[in-house]
C-alpha cells in the first residue's frame, strides 16, 4: 500500500457536542454534552472550582483523539459521533443548565431522582449546588461565548424553584444571547417567560402528556392539569403561540392509548397551539434496550397527521427518532 492510500483508510471523527456544548450538571460537574452517555471530558466538584480553565484544557484534547480516529471509552456507540470536518470555531454555542433540582411536582418519568412528594418538600429549601453564574460570567470575560448563537436549555428541576432565574436570565439578555428555552410544567405564571416570549427571545416547551386531569395526576403526581392550561392560554394570549411548544411523552401504562391522545390534540387545537414534540420515556431507551411497541407507531402517526392537517408543526428530538427508526418489538 502506498502511502496517500494509508491516509485515506484513516478516519477522523468529531463531536458536534463536545466541540461547542456545555452542560452543567446536577451532579455537580461540567460536562461536553447532554445525552445518554456521560461524556469524556469533565471537571468534577465544581462547588469547589473557581475557574473552567482545566475543563477547557480537556476538552481540547478530547477534541484531537476524535480528529485522531480515537473514540473515548464513554462516547462508545453515542449517536452524537459524526465523521470529521474541519472547523475553526469551538466557542461555545449551547449551554445546558442542569444545575438545580428543585421542582413544584413529581412527575413519574423524571431524569432528576426518584421524585415524591416528600423530595418536593425536601427541595424546597435546598441551595443549587454551585454558583453557574460564575462560571458563565468568566466564559464571557474570556470571549468562548458566541454571543449571537448562543442557545440556554433551561433543564434542571422547575425554573419558577430556581431562586437566581431573574438574575441568570438578566445576565445572558445583558451579555448577549441568541435564544433562552424554557422547559417548565406551567405550574406558576411567570412574568419573565412572558416577557422573553413577547420580545421572540424565550421559547417555552411544557410537557403536558394528557388530555385530562386524571391522567395528568397519574404522570405529575400533582392535581394542576387546569392551571397549567390556563397558563398556556394566558401567555398565548400575551404573547402568541409562535414560541409555545407541547410535548406529549409517551408512557408506558399510563397514556399510550388512542383515546388519550385524541383528547390531548383536540384540546391543543382548541387553546391555539402551533407546535407539538412527542417523546418517548427515556427509561424505555435506557432500560429496554431500545423495544419500542408497535402502538406507539400509531400514536406518533395519529399525531403527524393531525398535525398536517392543521397546520401545525410536528416535532420529535433526534435521539427518539433515531431510536423509533431502528424498529420495534411487541411486548
Ligand atoms: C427534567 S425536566 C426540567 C424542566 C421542567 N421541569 C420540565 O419538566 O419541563 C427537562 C426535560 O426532560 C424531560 N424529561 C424528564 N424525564 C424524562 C423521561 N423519562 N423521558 C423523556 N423526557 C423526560 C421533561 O419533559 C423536560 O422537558
Ligand atoms: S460523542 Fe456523545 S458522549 Fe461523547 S462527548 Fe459527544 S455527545 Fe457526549
Ligand atoms: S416538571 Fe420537570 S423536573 Fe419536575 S418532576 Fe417533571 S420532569 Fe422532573
């Protein structure tokens, strides 16, 4: 073999996440990305940090064992590894704020912990693990932001349980910010969500998963089916629905029925909704090894097409879809 076919054979690879990601986690680290598997390059104890120096450090070299054709141990088999392409700019782009747990209900699904409602009272007064402003703020003082695409997921518990919310959100609007999404259950009004809504900086995502009360007492474990309508409606009519979205998250045992979903849709026309996500439980992906049921094809068809045939949009994460195309296996 001679040596120009040598280079050929060698792949190059590269993380779209790693590259201009970051997501601080409740775990009380900072990490390259938000997805199934843990990442490589991280800075734990972050309470006890005053700097990302180091975190940058590493993800630097992260970054070079991908373009070397090397895949770190823990992004093993991750969807996110795509084949490399050169690229000058690794500031950062999206960051995840996953740093609080904090939260209003106890939905059956949660990522945060086995929620009760003895979790929901015990984190009332519990303080966020650390300071993310610090960090931010020196991520802008050292220009690794880009400003102007800069996209915040809210993740974490409840935003309206984050007591900084305000002064978070002041900070990115002060120092540059393309997009702010919020997911939130609705459960309280929120001034600034309406504010970020009406001025076309804030999207607001709110995982309903119902069509009635009882079922949603089921998933949330709360009675606030109402009041979190009747917020959605408030801040459509303040602001419009443009950048509302509703996320119906497929259940096992709980929604995954057609009449569930007839009554979600009917009442998503009915309020005005533009946009409508559906997901699957995250611990059918993780524990299930990927056995999706064949109904919730149905489901997700019924939704599709009512979504044509009103003019809304459909929308599903790219991790589902990637999973609901590699089949299914009836239970
Ligand atoms: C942990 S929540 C935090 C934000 C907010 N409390 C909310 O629920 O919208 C972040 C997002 O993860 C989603 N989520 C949590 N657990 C999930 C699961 N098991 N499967 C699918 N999505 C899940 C929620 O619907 C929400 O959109
Ligand atoms: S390849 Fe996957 S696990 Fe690894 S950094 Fe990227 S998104 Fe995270
Ligand atoms: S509202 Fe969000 S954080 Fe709260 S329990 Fe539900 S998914 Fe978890």
């Amino acid at each position: 073999m001679n040596i120009l076919n040598l280079f050929k054979s060698k792949k190059s690879y590269m993380c779209p996440l790693l590259n201009n990601n970051l997501h601080f986690t409740s775990r009380n680290t900072l990490e390259p990305c938000c997805s199934a598997n843990i990442g490589p390059a991280l800075v734990s104890n972050l309470s006890e940090k005053d700097s990302i120096k180091e975190f940058i450090k590493a993800k630097k070299h992260y970054i070079e064992m991908f373009k070397s054709g090397k895949i770190p141990a823990a992004c093993k088999d991750c969807v996110h590894i795509a084949e490399y392409k050169k690229q000058s700019d690794f500031r950062i782009n999206k960051i995840t704020l996953n740093h609080y747990t904090q939260c209003n209900c106890a939905c059956i699904y949660c990522t945060q912990g086995n929620r009760s409602f003895e979790k929901i009272k015990e984190d009332e007064n519990k303080p966020v693990l650390y300071d993310v402003l610090k960090f931010i703020n020196e991520l802008y003082d050292n220009n690794l932001i880009d400003r102007e695409k800069l996209y915040i997921d809210f993740q974490g518990g409840n935003i309206s349980c984050l007591k900084n919310h305000q002064e978070i959100i002041d900070t990115f609007l002060n120092r540059g910010v393309g997009t702010i999404y919020i997911p939130t259950n609705n459960i309280v009004y929120m001034p600034v969500i309406e504010k970020l809504l009406a001025s076309k900086k804030g999207e607001l995502c709110t995982a309903l998963d119902s069509g009635c009360s009882e079922t949603y007492l089921k998933i949330k474990q709360v009675d606030k089916f109402d009041k979190s309508v009747e917020n959605l409606k408030k801040y459509i009519e303040k602001a419009g629905a443009d950048s509302i979205i509703i996320k119906y998250i497929i259940v096992n045992g709980f929604n995954d029925n057609m009449e569930e979903i007839v009554k979600f849709m009917n009442l998503m026309l009915e309020i005005g909704i533009k946009i409508i996500v559906v997901d699957i439980d995250y611990r059918d992906i993780i524990d299930k090894s990927y056995t999706i049921p064949k109904h919730y094809y149905d489901i997700v068809n019924y939704v599709k097409k009512t979504c044509i045939e009103h003019n809304m949009d459909f929308g599903m994460p790219p991790y589902t879809q990637r999973v609901l195309e590699r089949g299914f296996s009836i239970k």
